[in-house]
C-alpha cells in the first residue's frame, strides 16, 4: 500500500560508503524533487536486500564493494528489481548481460549527471506522470 500511497520515484542507494551514498540521494532529490522522489539508503548487503524487500524500489543503484554480497551476488539476490551498478573493477561490466535486472555500469566515480540521464530515460513515464520534466540543461 505504501507505494501506491507515495507515487513517487523510489531509488535505493547500496555502498559501503555513507558520504557517496549521501551524495547520490541529496544529487538525486536535488534534481527531481523531494515530492516527486524517495531515496533509500543502506551500506551493507544485508541491510539492503531487507530494504529492498520492504521499500520495493523502482531502481536500486548498487556498489560492486559492498559488504555481504558485492556484485553480481546483489543481483541474483534482488531479481525482479532493475539495477545500476558502480564499479572500479576492471572487466565487471563484461558480465551485466548475464542479468535481465541490471541496466547498466557506471565507472566510479560516477558522473550524477549520467546516472541521472539514465534515470530520465528509464523511468520516463513514472516522470512525467508526478509532473517532473527534466530538460537537458
């Protein structure tokens, strides 16, 4: 019921690190608007396949680091949500095609202007019905 109740976008943030974690939520709302978007947070794999489980989030973007189940485990774990990957590890995009859910590879650092690009086309729709329009700036 809580979904249907928000209409809002919902993105979940997975990494070991809260100030990147932080950074993409604050990017994120700061872009499309409290109103229209709910962001997630949680830094370890434990933590974030509950809170996936519980929150059901449009879109969960997910560090190839994180503590528990790093990777592709994340996306064996989760496999009915669309997934964004971040990752320094050389060759780990090489395997996404393996997995319907995830969308794609960011390189880290990740550019929050790409990560928010892939946003406006993956969820385009979901956009415009809460009244947001992104325009290329």
């Amino acid at each position: 019921m809580s979904e249907k109740k928000s209409g809002k976008l919902k993105v979940a943030v997975l990494a070991p690190n809260p100030s990147i974690v932080i950074d993409i939520c604050n990017f994120l709302e700061g872009k499309i608007g409290v109103d229209s978007i709910s962001t997630f947070q949680a830094y370890d794999a434990v933590e974030g396949k509950k809170l996936c489980e519980k929150e059901n989030p449009d879109l969960t973007v997910i560090d190839s680091a994180l503590i528990g189940a790093g990777g592709y485990d994340m996306a064996r774990l989760l496999p009915s949500k669309k997934i964004i990957f971040t990752s320094d590890i050389e060759g780990f995009a090489s395997r996404k095609n393996e997995f319907k859910n995830v969308i794609t590879v960011l390189e880290k650092p990740i550019d929050d202007e790409v990560l928010l690009q892939i946003i406006k086309k993956k969820f385009h729709n979901k956009l415009v019905k809460l009244g947001v329009y992104l325009d290329d700036e």
